[in-house]
C-alpha cells in the first residue's frame, strides 16, 4: 500500500500508523510534474463567487448541488450560499457557525447538509429559512441524496437514514456492520424511485426498498484480503453510477463491478483500487485508481479502451464528463482535460492555487467547481 493514499484519503484508524510512514518522511512519494502538450481546448471563465470561507483539512467533500435555476455550496464553517446559476449572483446566505461535515443535496423545494455533529438541516431554496432538523446518529460526511419522498443519508457509522422530504421524519434506517479500519469518508447513495443503492465500508453494495428500508439485495465488491488490517481495507467510497441501465460501482485495494440493478449479479468485474466516483459516456466507464492513473473501460464488457498515467500522484477528484471531453481537477488546483476517445490531454486550466478536493458538478455543458478556498466557479470550453 502507497503510505500517500493514506494522506490523501485521510483515513480514520483506531491504530497507530506512525510505523508506515504517514507521520514521516519515509516512503515520500512525488506528484508527476505537468507534461507539456499542445492544447486544443480553453476554458472561459462565466462567473466567480466566494462562499465566505474554506473547506478545511479534513479532505470533507463538500460538493455543490443545483436545483432548478440555483446553485448551492457550503464552507466548512457553515455558511450556506445560493446563487444564481447563470450569473453567480447571490441569492441569499445563512451563517450556521457550526462545522460542516458534507456537501448540499438540493431539490424538491429545499437545500439539506449535515454539520460534523451529525445534524441533518433543510433549508427553503427560495429564502434560506430553515424547514426541519434531524439528528443522526453519528457524522455525515457525503452529499445528502435524494428523489420525490426522500432524503437519504449515509452516516460514518455504516448507517445509511431516508427522511421523509417535507417534515424530515425518519422513514427507515439500514445498518451495516462495518470493519474496525477504513479510509475517513463514506460513498454518497444512489437514491432511485424505488430503491436506495449504497456502498460500505465492508466492500459491499446493498439495494434498500425505498418504501421500507428493507434489503433487496447485497452483493460484495471486494474481499478483505492480506496479513494487515490497512491491507484488508475494501472500503467503497466513490458514489456508484448508473448508466445505460447498469450500476458500476469501484473500491479501494478491490474491484470496479458492474451489475444488475434489478438483482445485484455481476454483469462483469475488473481489478482496480479506487477510492473516487465513476463517469460514463462514449460507451465507456472512467475511473481513476488509488495512483491517481485515468482508466476508461468498455461498459459493456470491461476491455481496457485507454489509459493515462500522466497525473500519476497528482490526488485527482472524480471524473466527469463535458461534451466529447472527461475533466478531472487535481490538488494543485489545476483542471485536466482528457479526450474520451483516446485519453490524451486536451487543455489544462488552473482555477485556484488553493487546490481542488470537492468533486465537480456539470450542468448543460458548464463545468462548476468548488476549490479549497471556498471559491465557487463556472466556466465552459470556448
């Protein structure tokens, strides 16, 4: 195991881990330095805003949402801003002066984050007035998700609490057992009309009756294997995805599985270590190991179409897509651009020298990004 990804993911141990190198110098490994390339795509820059603060150093993905013709962030200090999607005019704001522990799910009328204690909060997306509160039992730290009834959250703890949309009222909770050791972050679920998908710590992946809170089906991502406990780490992090009707799901030191949504089987699987999210687009999957190497699969079978080691160590953010291109931002702050074709660099454009650890967002074709200074940003290819 890379004593890097370590850092990087920020995990959360109940061990010491002075003796592999996380407290040293020892095992000190380099980003790649940016290769040169001609660029064949530039960004323009639509608007900027300042959410007022940072997003902290404890890696929290603190990812933005849009619902309707409004975006919305959150700082790790609690202040929760709205803005107007074309222009970035501000809305309205809130000031919780609470620590924030995820990012915002927004839809339905209504804005929800959760505070490192674990409070569920919603808000109106007209005003900012609050609507409910709920409280969870343990830390949120992934992006609330939801659809027409629900909110779903997926706690530290392996829980994973639907909330009824208009009062927050707990409809169901699931628990799942969760190994002693992981990586410091939890997978935000995939919240459909019917079922709830969602990823552990235990490197399995559950299908939850919407209606209930009963299991559907599980299927295990990953098996716990090595001497160590840091090598049996399987955890799942990245968010699953959903596309052309079949759920691609990865995990650290494990598989990248694809699946039958309607029973869990195996449709196919692939080695890979990923602790990030998935895209999809040109009949392809992408996906970026624990090395920070871009892979773009065959959705359909698994063969490797193209790969990228060019940003190897650079702890890229999940991919995603803008028009015929995949953007992935990294921790120097800079944005790659990547043909989905053959993977070669298309454009490179630094949006903030504070870094980049949010995940980004994309809306009819405007890439917006949150950096680590607390900096919201859209901008689209010229």
């Amino acid at each position: 195991m890379k004593c890097w990804v370590k850092t990087a993911a920020a995990i959360a141990v109940s061990v010491s881990l002075a003796g592999c190198g996380l407290f040293s110098s020892e095992e000190t490994v380099e980003p790649n330095p940016l290769v040169d390339f001609e660029a064949e795509q530039q960004f323009q820059q639509l608007w900027s805003l300042s959410t007022g603060g940072s997003l902290g150093s404890k890696f929290h993905q603190l990812v933005p949402s849009i619902d309707e013709q409004q975006i919305f962030a959150v700082n790790v200090e609690g202040d929760l801003v709205a803005a107007d999607l074309a222009s970035g005019r501000i809305n309205w704001r809130v000031e919780l002066e609470t620590p924030i522990g995820g990012g915002v799910g927004a839809g339905n009328g209504i804005v929800v984050l959760a505070t490192e204690s674990g409070e569920v909060i919603a808000f109106d997306t007209t005003d900012g007035s609050e609507r409910w509160r709920y409280q969870a039992s343990s830390e949120v730290i992934s992006q609330p998700q939801m659809n027409a009834e629900l909110v779903v959250v997926q706690q530290l703890d392996g829980k994973i609490t639907a909330l009824e949309v208009g009062s927050g009222e707990r409809r169901w909770s699931y628990d799942s057992q969760i190994p002693r050791l992981s990586l410091r972050g939890t997978s935000a679920p995939i919240v459909a009309a019917d079922l709830t998908l969602a990823g552990f710590a235990n490197g399995k992946l559950v299908a939850v009756e919407n209606a209930s809170g009963r299991p559907v089906w599980e299927q295990r991502i990953s098996l716990a294997e090595g001497r160590s406990e840091l090598e049996r780490i399987v955890d799942i992090d990245g968010k699953p995805l959903v596309y052309n009707r079949i759920v691609y799901v990865g995990s650290y030191q494990g598989r990248l599985v694809a699946l039958n949504p309607g029973n869990g089987q195996v449709v196919w699987s692939q080695d890979l270590s990923t602790y990030r999210g998935l895209a999809g687009g040109f009949g392809n999957v992408y996906a970026i190991s624990d090395e920070d190497h871009v892979h773009a699969f065959d959705a359909r079978n698994s063969a490797s179409v193209w790969s990228q080691d060019g940003l190897q160590y650079r702890r890229l953010t999940t991919p995603v897509v803008l028009g015929n291109s995949l953007v992935t931002a990294d921790a120097d702050g800079y944005l790659h651009v990547l043909s989905q074709v053959d993977g070669h660099f298309t454009a490179r454009h630094r949006v903030s020298s504070s870094g980049v650890q949010s995940d980004l967002l994309v809306r009819d074709d405007v890439l917006y990004v949150l950096s680590n200074d607390g900096r919201l940003t859209a901008l689209k290819f010229k």
